[in-house]
C-alpha cells in the first residue's frame, strides 16, 4: 500500500508521461528535423497523432509508427516503403481514413515518417 501511495505521489510530481512524450515537447531544431521533415511533423500532429504514436511503441488507436521503416513490412503485410505507405495515408486501409494531402505535404509526411 505505502508503494502504491508513493507511486501515486512521484507520478503526480513528475506529471507520470509516457515514455517518448517528451519529444512532442521538443521544437524541431531539437529533433534536427529538416524544413521538410518539420513540415511533416506538423502534419502528423494535426492528422496521425490521435491514433499512432510517434516516440516510442506505446499503442494508442492504432499501432505505432516508432520505426516504422526499421521494419521490413507494415502490421498488414505490405512493404514498408514509401510507395505503400504513402498509398495507405492518400488511400486509406481499413480503420484509416483516406486524407487529402497534395504531393508536397505527403513527401513531407514521409520524410518525417523516416525519422522516427
């Protein structure tokens, strides 16, 4: 009990984040993200972030994009490149609304996407 209650009062001190939240805090000068990569992370804030993590692999809605391209294939099976991924974010697939970014804000996203 007295753990729990010690616990319980670290986590109201420290404000008790998840792993990663931090680099949400962090500007893009911090993250060393290029014009075009800062870009994309602003996209990503406003359109991914309520259903993928970025920072780590902590799960919200959906899976997270912590690595995304460190792996050979997306949670579906198709290849994580940027032609599928990109596909997926225009298209949409399952759960994943299609969006409406033009060219120049997709190859942000995917730079972006590279990153993390």
């Amino acid at each position: 009990m007295r753990l729990l209650l010690l616990l319980m009062a670290l986590c109201a001190v420290t404000g008790c984040r998840n792993a990663g939240e931090e680099k949400y805090e962090m500007s893009d000068a911090q993250l060393h993200l290029t014009a075009q990569q800062a870009e994309g992370r602003h996209l990503f804030n406003r359109q991914c972030r309520q259903c993928h993590e970025a920072y780590t692999t902590t799960k919200r809605v959906s899976f997270s994009l912590a690595g995304l391209y460190s792996k050979p294939e997306l949670p579906s099976g198709i290849p994580a490149n940027d032609a599928r991924v990109g596909e997926v974010i225009v298209h949409g697939k399952r759960m994943m609304p299609a969006t409406s970014l033009d060219q120049q804000q997709l190859a942000a996203l995917l730079a972006y996407l590279h990153t993390l």
